[in-house]
C-alpha cells in the first residue's frame, strides 16, 4: 500500500512547481520586452565577405521589425575567436549574436588551449548552406582538378592554397585535399574571404578555397575546378565536386549560423528564431541570397541544435584522424 506523501514533501513538490513557474513566467516576461536595447551582429571576419554581407541583410530586417538598432560589428582574429569569444562574453540576454560559419565548431577541437567549448553557445538557426569552391589562377594555365593536381606534385612547395585563416573550414579542408592527393603545397591564411579574394586576383596566391557567393567577383581571374558538399551546386553544374572526384573528406556541407551565448532564456531563444526564420523567407532576403549563391535553410531550434551536435562530432573525428593542431 503507497505511503501517504508527508506534508513536508508535498510542499517541497510543490514549492518546486511554484519556482519553475516563476522561471517560465519570467523567460515569457524577458521574451516580451525583447528586444529593449540595440542589436549587436558579431561577425568574426572582415567586411565584405558572404558571412558579413548575410549579417547586414539580416540586421536590416530585423532593425525593421522591432524598430530597434542591429548593428553589424566585424571581428576578425584568429580564424574567429576573437568574434566568438566577444559573443560569449556578453550578457546571455538575446542583444550580442553570433553570425558564424560551420568553423565555428572546428576551434575548440584544433586548439589544446580550448578557447572556448560550443556548451558556451545556444545555436539559434540554420541561415544558409554555403559550399567552398577552388579557385585557381587562371595563368596557371589548368582546366581540371587533376591536371592541377599532376601541376603541383611536379613542383613540390611551389604553389599555394589561401584559406580564411587558422582553423577555418577552408583551411582545414585545404589541409585534408592536400593530404588525400599527396600534394606538398603551402597553406596561407587570410583574414576571411575578403582579403583572399584580392590576394588571388593579384596573383598573390595560386589557388584558395573560397565559398561559392565570393566568386562573383573573381570574373575571369579564375578557374574553378572542385566543389566541397555532396552534391554538385545549382548555379555551377558544370564544376565537379571532390567527392566525385575520390576526395570522400570534403563532403561536409557548409553553412552560416546564428548563435546567442549560452544560457539566454529559451523563450528568447524561440522569439529569434521565428522572427530570423521569418526574415528568411522575405522576397528582400530570399533575392539577396540567390544573388549571392547561397540556399535559404531557417530550421527551428531543435533540428538545429542536432545538426550542430552532429557536424561538431564529425569535425572531431576528421581532426582527430588527420592530427591538426594549432596551438
């Protein structure tokens, strides 16, 4: 026969209810005066590149829709630390977002030092999928992904491959291209996609791996030869992927995401992630984004936080088998 609950345990129980109460009804309070002060978009590269020029479509439409200020702050630094640790530092209030590529989950593996761990942040959506291309100096005068390779093993440390810097996706995809296809080629880093691009139309660098939106602006400086992700990209159906080719590691789809630092309200959390979702589906941000070769995702929280939790597990894996390090 059960035991009767002792008064002591009823209020206990019941005290728990009342407090979780409370914590709802104060995280509804908090998402409804949400926002009640500017917006800051961190984006951990430099102006100009796809990561920024998504975040300053995104800041607009939201500026419009709560008629608060977004302002979009740039800060590059060690392949998106310093951008990444800015939002994490901050109040967990839903004012300091992170706008990141799939980089993002890359760091902490690479760095012994542990800069910062992903439990430090709360993934709010999915914005876009964004794929890297390599790009090639046209005077190099190659067509195809192995002719540039049979070029590069024939001039052993000759070439080089431009990334995003430290721990960014292009570069650590550079790295596992260049291991898979036996090449001795010199990685250099830049300070996001902008500062790559002008490298390579200045013959600064041989070859970079760039994501598809930036290559509009190479013109015919280039050449492309592979893409990154499963499958090949709409608006380059006549460009490869390195999967076709036998490159199985460079499979991983690439994407921007947006971020709030850990422990900001969930009701806050679900309040961006309607509205941004929301935003995504506009005919201004729709347009912009084909413009910039990049395809609409908006998932709710929960398929987010998934894909995270998967894609942070598969880049432990490869960084574990190839054996980068950075720090």
């Amino acid at each position: 026969m059960p035991h009767p609950m002792s008064r002591r345990a009823a209020l206990g129980v019941l005290g728990c209810g009342l407090a979780g109460s409370a914590l709802a009804q104060a995280g509804a309070d908090a998402a409804a005066a949400f926002p009640a002060k500017p917006i800051r978009l961190i984006v951990p590269f430099p102006a100009g590149g796809a990561t920024d020029t998504l975040a300053r479509h995104l800041a607009k439409g939201l500026q419009q829709s709560w008629g608060q200020p977004v302002i979009v702050e740039n800060k590059p630094g060690a392949g998106g630390i310093l951008g990444t640790k800015t939002v994490i530092g901050s109040a967990p209030d839903g004012h300091t977002l992170l706008v990141h590529l799939a980089s993002v989950l890359q760091q902490p593996h690479l760095r012994p030092s542990k800069p910062y761990t992903m439990a430090e942040l709360a993934p709010i959506t999915n914005l876009v999928r964004a794929q890297l291309t390599l790009a090639v100096q046209k005077d190099l005068g190659v067509h195809t992904l192995d002719e540039f390779i049979a070029l590069v093993r024939k001039n052993p440390g000759k070439y080089s491959l431009g990334n995003y810097g430290p721990g960014t996706t292009p570069h650590l995809q550079g790295l596992m291209f260049a291991r898979q296809a036996n090449l001795d080629i010199t990685p250099v880093a830049f300070q996001g996609g902008a500062p790559l691009l002008v490298a390579l139309k200045g013959n600064h660098v041989s070859a970079g791996l760039l994501d598809v939106a930036a290559l509009r602006t190479l013109g015919d400086n280039a050449k492309l030869l592979a893409i990154t992700g499963p499958k090949r990209w709409p608006s380059l159906p006549d460009v490869p992927t390195f999967v076709e080719k036998g490159y199985h590691s460079l499979d991983a789809e690439g994407w921007i995401g947006l971020f709030a630092p850990a422990g900001t309200p969930e009701a806050i959390q679900q309040k961006l992630n309607r509205e941004v979702v929301r935003l995504l589906r506009s005919p201004e941000i729709t347009t912009a984004m084909q413009g910039l070769d990049m395809e609409i995702v908006g998932n709710e929280l929960q398929a987010y936080r998934r894909q995270v939790q998967g894609d942070d597990a598969l880049y432990a894996r490869i960084i574990q088998e190839t054996g980068v390090r950075l720090d």
